[in-house]
C-alpha cells in the first residue's frame, strides 16, 4: 500500500493496479449486499480500490453521521460515473459539487416545484390523477392489471401537468410519453454503469466516444417526448405581452428566465427520472408487502375506513387527509426502511482529503452510504427483515431528520428536494388503492408465493412486475365516484 494511502479505512487485500476489481464477484449479486458482507469483516466504514479509483463505504449510523453531517462540506461532492446522461452543470442531483449554479438551480426548483406552498398548489392535479387511476382500475374489476404500469401513469402524468400542462400516458402505457419509461430505464442503467474510463482513466479518451453515443442515444430518447413542445411553447412565449400573468407550469417560469433549450431538457430529464423512480419504486415495494401481510392491510384499511367519513363528506380520498393517517404514513416508512428507494443513496465525492473516524479519506475518493444495510441491521432494529409497520408508530422517526438510522432520503447538503412532494403522492396513490379495493393475485395463487426478489437500478425495483386482480370494495361509494 502506498504511503499516501497508509490511513485509508481498512478493506480486503487490494491487487496491484486492478485492486479490489476481483472481489466485486460476477455482478450477480447486487453492490448494497455485497457491501454489507465487506461490512461484517471490516468494519462499518472500509475501503476498496476498483482500479485507480479510491472507493470508501459506511455502514454504521455513526460512519454515515460523519460523512453527511459532521464533513459534509467536504464530501458533498457527486461522484457521477463516465456514461451516466445526467452529467452536467445544471444538475440538481448530479452536479459536481455544490456551486453557484447549483444553488441557483436548487433554489428556483425549491420554490416553484417542492415547497410545502408549491406541493399544496398541486393538490387538486394530484387528487385528479389520482381518481382517473382509481377508476381506470375499477373498469378493470376481475382482470389481470400490470399495477405499476398504472401506477407509473398516474405519477408521470402529475409531473408533467406540473411540467407541461398535458399528460404523457394513459393508464396502459399508452401515449405521447410511451417511450419515456423506457428512456427512463436506460438513464438509470446507465448512471449505474461503471465503464473502463471510470476505473482507469488513462484511457478515457479511448472510452470516450462509446460512452458519449450511449449517453446521446439515451438522452435523446427521452428528450424527443418534449422537444416540440418546448419550441411551440418558447414561440408563444416570445408573441406575449403579460408574460407573468399567464404563467401556467414549470415551462413557462424557465423559458421566461432566460434558459435555452438544452438546460430546459436537463431539468426535465432529472425531475421525471428523480420524481417517477423513486415513488414507483416505493408503491411497488408497499402494495406487495401489503399484500404478503394481510394483517397490515386490514389495519390500514381500518384506518382509512374511520377516519375518513366517505358516506357523509367525499367519495374520494383528498390530499388534505394524508395528514391525518398515522398507519399509512408508518407503512410507507416501513417500505422505504426494507426496501429503500436508493440502497446505497447516490454516492458522494470527497471534495478534499479529510479525517473520518481516525481514517484518511483522500479527494476524490467515491463514498457509498449503505442506507440498505444499516435499514436490516439486527443490532438497531428488532426482527429486521419483517414488514412491521408499528415500529414506526413507537420510534419518532421522519422521512428526513437527524436519526441516522433511518437515511431513505439522505441528509445534509445533498439530501432529497422532493421529499413532501413524493410522500403526499406515494401516501394518496397507495391510499386510494387499498381503500377502494380488494386484491388478489392471478390464477388464485396465494400471496405467500407473490415473487419479492429485487434488481437495482438507478432505485431498487421489483426484479418480476407486480400483477393484481382488482375486485370493487363498496360498489355504492365507487359508483358515486364515478358520478
């Protein structure tokens, strides 16, 4: 081991020039439980080395307090791998550092797009969206539903009423927006794709040009859905006399502010990569595990059914009542504590050398927190690996807070913007479908059967798409619905 490197957190022996490369196993299994076995033999904060890259890992509340709270300063870089399409100054999540733009870009998304105002602004899109899903799976009562599909629809569509004023889908997949999910998915196998250039970057100018055309390729899929509307809208913008009177969405605001075409496509791409993945991802994970826990289902619906008075006052659950739902808010803290959206979150750059826990970590040095392993750990949590909801009801923990135990959203600088948008959203979507209806799977096969094996890509997702049968809960309440 080099001199330099004589204080780097421990980890397992490291090959010249190729370091821990062979370690990493055949791909087969995911990084996030490969990391938290490294973690068992050395420790809750190790290192590795994958080429010439310097890799550092925390596993512990305490390694992950230091590196997102007590240094965070000097370790909220993003480290961004070669291929990754979501690599450019105007990036929210992915910048490099957090600069002058970044913080511009960050203020102006706040404020318009993921204050409380703005999330409470959008409550009647989200209660629409959400009664035209409701319904749409209502016409499908007794037949095989891709559920995240549909589910997939409903959140995309209030991003890009929010975006654009228009819906991208409808609830078969089908639409002007039919290729974003698809585009999506290649964004997110792409950022987590780890290329020769990355490992070695002495030949990144000959990895270069293969990386760039999958980069283009990708970006270009998705930014087609939009780009005519970009151009219409930039027209009509520029014919306008009372600009700011007419202001309807999130376009109008960065046109009017000077943005040219290529940084209105960033921000699009990265607010409908980061709002679809993470909340589709967690609605997924819920409903299965609801499905495999009937018990939890049952109390969930208890809840819903007595505190909200449908017979008297609504028909359809409101954006208003989410605040009122303690279960529901629990059974989503659950989902997101087994199966976190981002198992290793999204991994951090050391700005400069700095000393964590009597370790040196040098700059530029890549750095995982495992939010995945630190989620299943028996020594902080009891029966780690159940679905059990009532641990959230008796441990004050938030979504985002100071309990490093519990990191979904990350922390610091760099934690999550849309953490009240994604929670109302998940909370009235997976709400709605417990409350109207009762599920079964295809074929009458049991639910202790239903597959639950993961695949990671840019979230954690089911590996198999979850497929239900819906069946009317209370034919009078739906049928007034619908009216």
């Amino acid at each position: 081991m080099a001199l330099g490197e004589a204080h780097l957190p421990p980890g397992p022996f490291q090959w010249p020039i190729i370091g821990n490369i062979f370690q990493m196993g055949d791909g087969t299994r995911p990084l996030y439980a490969l990391f938290a076995d490294f973690s068992k033999t050395y420790g809750p904060l190790f290192s590795l080395k994958l080429g010439s890259q310097i890799t550092i890992v925390a596993s512990s509340p305490a390694a992950a307090r230091e590196i997102l709270k007590t240094h965070d300063r000097s370790l909220s870089g993003r480290h961004v791998t070669q291929a990754a399409p979501i690599h450019y100054p105007f990036s929210v999540g992915f910048s490099a550092d957090c600069g002058e733009s970044w913080k511009y870009i960050r203020s102006l998304w706040k404020t318009e797009l993921l204050s409380l105002k703005a999330v409470e602004a959008q409550a009647s899109v989200r209660e629409q969206k959400v009664k035209e899903m409701v319904l749409f799976m209502g016409s499908k009562e007794g037949e095989v539903v891709d559920v995240g599909t549909a589910m997939y629809a409903c959140v995309l569509n209030v991003l890009t009423n929010t975006l654009f004023s228009v819906d991208f889908l409808d609830f078969e997949g089908k639409g002007i927006g039919e290729e974003v999910r698809e585009g999506v998915t290649e964004v997110g196998e792409l950022i987590n794709v780890v290329n020769v250039s990355d490992l070695f970057p002495i030949v990144k100018g000959l990895d270069l040009q293969r990386v760039g055309r999958k980069r283009k390729e990708a970006l270009e899929k998705v930014v087609s859905v939009w780009k005519s509307m970009v151009e219409q809208r930039r027209k009509q913008r520029m014919m306008m006399e009372k600009k700011v009177a007419l202001k309807r969405d999130f376009l109008d605001l960065v046109i009017d502010n000077g943005f040219n075409d290529g940084q209105i496509n960033q921000f699009v791409t990265e607010l409908i990569v980061a709002g679809t993945e993470t909340s589709i991802s967690t609605l997924e994970w819920a409903m299965s595990a609801l499905m495999k826990n009937q018990n939890a289902l049952h109390k969930l619906q208890n809840e819903l059914e007595t505190k909200i008075d449908h017979h008297k006052q609504h028909t359809l659950i409101k954006d208003s009542h989410i605040l009122h739902l303690p279960y529901l808010e629990a059974c989503i803290k659950e989902t997101l504590r087994l199966h976190p959206a981002g198992p290793l979150l999204l991994p951090h750059k050391a700005l400069e050398t700095c000393q964590v826990m009597g370790f040196t970590i040098p700059k530029d040095s890549a750095i995982f927190v495992n939010m995945w392993a630190i989620a299943r750990d028996p020594n902080l949590w009891e029966q780690p690996l159940e679905f059990e909801p009532q641990r959230f009801l008796e441990k004050e923990m938030e979504f985002v807070g100071s309990s490093f135990e519990y990191l979904p959203f990350s922390a610091g600088r760099r934690v999550c913007l849309g953490v009240t948008s994604a929670i109302r959203q998940i909370s009235l979507i997976l709400a709605s479908l417990v409350h109207y209806f009762e599920w079964s799977l295809p074929n009458g096969m049991d639910f202790n059967e239903l597959d639950m094996t993961e695949k990671s890509l840019l979230t954690l997702r089911r590996k198999v798409p979850l497929k239900l049968v819906p069946k009317v809960r209370n034919p009078t309440l739906f049928e007034q619905l619908m009216n």
